[in-house]
C-alpha cells in the first residue's frame, strides 16, 4: 500500500481500516483527503485479499467535520463544480465493489455526513454528532447530501436537517435511520470490526451484486429494480463460490467462499 500524508490504510486480514488522519482539523476533507482516499479506495478495489473496507477518522472527537473551510475562500463556481464532479470520494464510495462500513467517533457533519451516507453501512458512537451545516455558510451541500440523505431517512426529516444546519444526536441518528448502531465510544471499533469480518466471510461476488441492486433500488422504479435483480441473481449461478455455498449447506459444514 503506498504511503499517505492525510490518510492511514491498516489491512487487518480481510478488512481494510481507512482512517482520515487529520485531527487537528477535526479530519476534515481537504483536496489532499479526496484525492489520497480515492487513490487508497482504487488500490483496494484491486486487492482480492480485502472484502470489507471501514472508513473512519483519527481521534476521539470527530470522524469528519465536513469539507475543509479554509479552502472554500476564493474559489469560482466553475472550480468548485469541476472538484465536485470529478472523481469524487463520495462517487468512489458508492460504486466500490465492496462493502464500506462507516464508523463514526464523533463529528459527522457536511461532508462527512455526506461521505458517511455514501458507505453502505453506518454506525456511530455515543458522542456522534450528525448535520448538514452547509446552510449556515451560505451555501448547500455538493456532495450527495440533498439526495442520499432524502432517500435514506425521508423528505421531511432531511429537509429538516438541511434547513436548519442543525446537529443531531446519535440516538435521533438511530431514530432516523441515519445508522445501525450506536456503541459506546469504547466499544464502537470492536463492535464494528465484528459487524465487517461477518460480512467479509460471505461470498465476494454475491456481495457486490447484493450491493449493486440495493443501491440500484433508489434509482430506479419497481419493474427495472427487479429485472436488475434477476439479472444479477443470474450471474451468482456461475460462480464457484455458488457451488461452495450450496455444496456446504448439504454437507452441513462452514462455506470456503473464494471470490470466484
Ligand atoms: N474545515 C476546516 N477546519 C475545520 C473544520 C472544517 N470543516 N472543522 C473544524 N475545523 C478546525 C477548526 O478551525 C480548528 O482549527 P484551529 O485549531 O486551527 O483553529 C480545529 O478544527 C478544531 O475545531 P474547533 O472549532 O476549535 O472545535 P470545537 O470543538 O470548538 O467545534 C465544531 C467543533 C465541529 C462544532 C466546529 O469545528 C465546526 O462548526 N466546524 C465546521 C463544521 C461545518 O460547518 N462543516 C461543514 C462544512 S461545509
């Protein structure tokens, strides 16, 4: 794995833990943390040995406090479009073949919310704190927040959140179902690691097409999200790994799944 300046990669067997590393600046997004994640994020799409990405941040504080501020002043519209369109964290998130857990330590605010409701999965700790506070800069969120968060907790409550900027505690959080879990802060990084190396033993094929056609149901209405289901159902049956599961199960033993 190369080596980052704004972005630690730990492989712990099949997991691979990405930590934004920026503490001090409560692990906000600069252009250096997109552009480091999304080059981690291709280096472990291609690693066969990582099934399960979690994503978090370095402290006990925040996992993201949104977009780097300080890089907003004297940016033109043009600029900020072309950042936010490119290959984006959040865009390398979503279409990542495997599943993202987000573990959320604290802060999770604009764009880290955002990047957080692009994982497929989030749970937080006590202290996470949850917002879309790009109103009160004056401007809105650019990175998915009006349409992942609408489509994951409902128009009412993101308008809500949205409108007003304001901060959401971790069980409101768990209300909404902005996230899975909440765990005391010390027992969030083990609880997590339990939740991703259960889904990291379960065929790697399988759970790209599952992740593929859960996404694809936000996009999509009934009739296609179906015929897209049945599709990839259909390309499970040439897997080893579908000969492994079913093999095991008659057999009465653990599968072996290859990614294959
Ligand atoms: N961009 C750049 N720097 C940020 C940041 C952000 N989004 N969020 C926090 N920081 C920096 C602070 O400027 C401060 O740096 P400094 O020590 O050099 O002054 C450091 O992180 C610690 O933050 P601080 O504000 O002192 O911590 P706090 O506990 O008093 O407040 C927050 C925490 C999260 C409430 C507050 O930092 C905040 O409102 N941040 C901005 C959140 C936001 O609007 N995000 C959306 C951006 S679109």
């Amino acid at each position: 794995m190369s080596n980052y300046e704004t972005i630690t990669v730990e492989k712990r067997e099949s997991v691979a833990v990405l930590t934004i590393n920026r503490p001090d600046k409560l692990n906000s997004l600069n252009y250096n943390v997109h552009a480091e994640s999304v080059a981690a994020l291709d280096e472990l799409r291609k690693d066969d040995a990582v099934r399960v990405v979690v994503i978090t941040g370095a402290g006990q504080k925040s996992f993201v406090a949104g977009a780097d501020i300080s890089e907003f002043e004297g940016k033109t519209p043009v600029t900020q479009r072309n950042v936010f369109q490119e290959r984006t964290l959040f865009n390398s998130v979503d279409t990542f073949p495997k599943p993202v857990i987000a573990m959320i330590n604290g802060f999770c605010l604009g764009g880290g919310n955002e990047l957080a409701l692009a994982c497929d999965i989030r749970v937080c700790s006590e202290n996470a704190r949850f917002a879309q506070p790009e109103i009160n800069l004056g401007i809105i969120c650019g990175g998915g927040g009006t349409q992942r968060l609408t489509r994951l907790i409902g128009e009412g409550r993101a308008m809500e959140m949205i409108l007003t900027g304001d901060m959401i505690d971790a069980q409101k959080a768990l209300n909404y179902g902005l996230v899975n879990y909440v765990f005391p802060l010390e027992e969030l990084e083990a609880e997590t690691m339990k939740l991703a190396n259960k889904i990291a033993e379960k065929a790697p094929i399988a759970l790209q097409m599952s992740k593929e056609a859960v996404k694809f149901a936000s996009r999509s209405n009934l009739d296609e999200g179906l015929r897209r289901e049945v599709d990839l159902f259909a390309i499970c049956f040439s897997t080893e790994d579908k000969q492994e599961g079913v093999s095991a199960f008659l057999e009465k033993r653990k599968p072996e799944f290859k990614g294959k």
